[in-house]
C-alpha cells in the first residue's frame, strides 16, 4: 500500500471516528430537573425519545405540542382512548396508523401493568395522571420505576383542570423540548377563558342558575345519577356564571346523588355528559358526542333522556335548559370550548356573540393534526308541545 493509499485510509478512519462520536454525542442525554403538578421533584431526560402514557387520552395534550408527528415518542399507553373515546382513536389512526401497533400496558396503578415490559422497551419517561398519585405511592411503581432510571412524572387535566392545565402543559413543553408549542397554546388558552371571566365577574349571584350536572348521562341506563363537586365540571359551571347543584352537595370530587334529591331541588338548567361508549358498553344510552357524531343522533338521544320516568317535569326540559356536552372535556385541556356552551347556556344575551363552534375550529386548526368534524354539545330542541 503506497503512502497516499494508507493516509487516505487514515482519514476515512479518522473521518468515519469523527462521524461515529458526533452521532453518538447526543446519546450523552441532557437531564434537567422539574417539579411536577404532584409537587415532585424530579429528575428527568430532556426530550426523551420513550415514552409511555398511563392514560391513553393524554394524547389530547401532546397532540398540541407536536402536531407534525404526535406519537414519534409514545412507546406505550393505556387503551382508554379507544374504549371511551373511539371517535377520536380512528380520527388519529387515519393520520398516524402506527398508532394501531403501539402496545397497551393497561393502568399502572393495577397489578395488570407490566413493568418489566415497560422497562425493556427502554422507557425513559412515564406520564401519570395526579389524581391516581395515591394509587400509585401505595403500590410502590414509583419506587420501582426509579430503581430502573425510569422517571414519573405527573401531570393534571382532571382533578383541578382550571388551576393546572397550564402547568401541565408548560411541563410538558419542557420534558418534550417543545416550549414554544406549549406557550402558544398557553397563551390561546387564557384569552378563550378570559372571554368568559371579565363579563362573569358582572354576574350577580342571585341571576346565577342553579345547574346540575349529570356525569355520564345514560351510561347505565339503569343508574341515576352522578355528579361533579365543586371540581372539574362543576368548577366550569360556577365559572361560567352558574352555580354548581353539587357543589352544594359534597365538598369532594364527584359523588353519587339520588334521583329524588334531584326532582326535589328542580335545578333550572340540566347539563348532561356523553360520549360514544357504545362499543365498550352496547347498552348505553348516553349521547354519542365525538369526532362522528351527528345532530339528528344528538337530538334523538337528548330527547330519550329527557324523556325518562319523571325527567318531563322538571322545570329544565319543560323550559328547554336540558343540554348535554362531550364527556371527555373532562379531562382535557380543551375546557374552555365547554365553559363557553356553559356560558351561552345559562346567560344567552350576555354572552350571544360567543362562537364555541369556533372555537374548535380554531383550536384544531391552530393546534391539532386532526380537523374538526363531530358535535360535542347539544340542546334539546323545542319539540312543539
């Protein structure tokens, strides 16, 4: 081999060495630390590349961060998503149909979740939800998952969704290194609920309605009722200028009421929740809300429930307050399209230059790798008696 032969031979190697180590330079992960919505402290890889969700609907979030490739990260989830909001499932796998491969560990709070599984996939992050943090310090996942240099990380759109979508999200937006995504969205979020704050602040209270929700409206057919505390969608409710019936009835997040509590108290606006649970449980009756639900659907369902025993005399149906919203609002960051049906529901002229409708528009539009098609809420019509 002439001299020039083997130099060129040594810079290749000395090129291809080059190559090698900047190719593998980023493999040096950057940790940085967060605090988390639980209040935890923890360290974490910046822009990890595994990641596995302990719901699968918290995709409704991390869709806004990356809606050019929204499960480039996502190692494993939970199937919720396709069990209670399928609509939604097929509107993402049209678009993204790696979706349907990716493998379902199930709750990491039950023993049906598998760790070893979760670990050898190599997964650097996993994303629970705050309000089963208790769940998971008594099963001892969190433990486990660190002993394997796995992070946990909580993160809240159900428990306090006013208080911490924001924080969630900006979380997100850090872990992801996607802040620019997360500050966007943030700043659309505040000015849709600022819409609603500066004319409710005006509201006096005794021109508040009294609103009762009714959690997963038809569910169970057979089963009456469910409804939010001063949480959640009850939170929404008083403010969006009503006042939460269940707020007045338990200090907690949800509770069980009877039937009879409620014709009692005749609460002038009925809100209902729905979604297209029919293919994990074929009996409900609840209305289909969803990316393929339609009108005529909405209605005929609408008027099925405001047509069980007693329901007609209540003065919300006879007065035509009888609506009902997608269920899943409740646990996404995408409220503040709910808080404004609320708003135009309980003050019409006040709030008559309210669009919700496009709201959404804008909202997947600006935000979301899926458009918008469906309905998500719903009044029942005058139906001419």
């Amino acid at each position: 081999m002439n001299v020039k032969s083997l130099t060129r031979g040594l810079c290749s190697a000395t090129a291809a060495a080059a190559m090698m180590f900047a190719a593998a330079t980023p493999a040096i992960a950057e940790t940085i630390t967060v605090t988390d919505i639980a209040g935890r402290t923890v360290e974490v890889e910046k822009n990890p590349s595994k990641v596995v969700l302990g719901e699968g609907r918290m995709i409704y979030s991390i869709a806004l961060l990356n809606k050019e490739d929204p499960f480039g990260r996502i190692a494993g989830w939970k199937d919720d998503l396709i069990n209670f909001d399928p609509d939604a499932y097929r509107k993402y796998a049209a678009v993204f149909p790696e979706v349907e491969d990716l493998p379902n560990f199930g709750s990491p709070y039950s023993d049906e979740w598998n760790l070893e599984a979760v670990i050898s996939l190599g997964t650097e992050v996993v994303l629970m939800n705050l309000g089963n943090l208790l769940k998971a310090q008594e099963s001892g996942i969190i433990e486990k998952l660190d002993e394997a240099g796995v992070a946990t990380v909580f993160v809240d759109f159900r428990q306090n969704p006013t208080q911490n979508t924001i924080p969630s999200i900006q979380l997100l937006g850090r872990i992801f290194d996607e802040r620019d995504a997360a500050d966007e969205f943030s700043d659309f979020y505040q000015a849709q609920m600022k819409t609603i704050f500066s004319r409710v602040a005006q509201i006096a209270d005794e021109d508040r309605p009294i609103v009762f929700i009714e959690r997963a409206a038809g569910y169970n057919p057979a089963k009456c009722c469910n409804t939010f505390g001063a949480a959640n969608l009850g939170r929404l409710v008083d403010l969006a200028g009503g006042r939460n019936w269940g707020s007045l009835k338990t200090p907690g997040y949800s509770t069980a009421v009877s039937l009879e509590a409620v014709f009692s108290d005749d609460p002038e606006v009925i809100v209902g929740t729905g979604a297209n649970w029919t293919e994990f449980k074929p009996d409900s009756t609840a209305v289909l809300f969803g990316y393929e639900a339609t009108e005529e659907v909405v209605q005929e369902r609408l008027s099925a429930l405001a047509h069980r025993e007693g329901w007609p005399e209540l003065s919300a149906v006879k007065n035509e307050r009888f609506h009902s919203v997608y269920h899943q609002f409740y646990n996404s960051p995408y409220h503040f399209a709910a808080m404004q049906a609320f708003a135009k529901w309980f003050h019409p002229e006040l709030f008559e230059d309210l669009d919700p409708e496009a709201t959404m528009k804008e909202l997947h539009d600006r935000f979301l790798p899926i458009d918008y098609s469906g309905v998500f809420w719903g009044s029942l019509a005058s139906h001419g008696h």
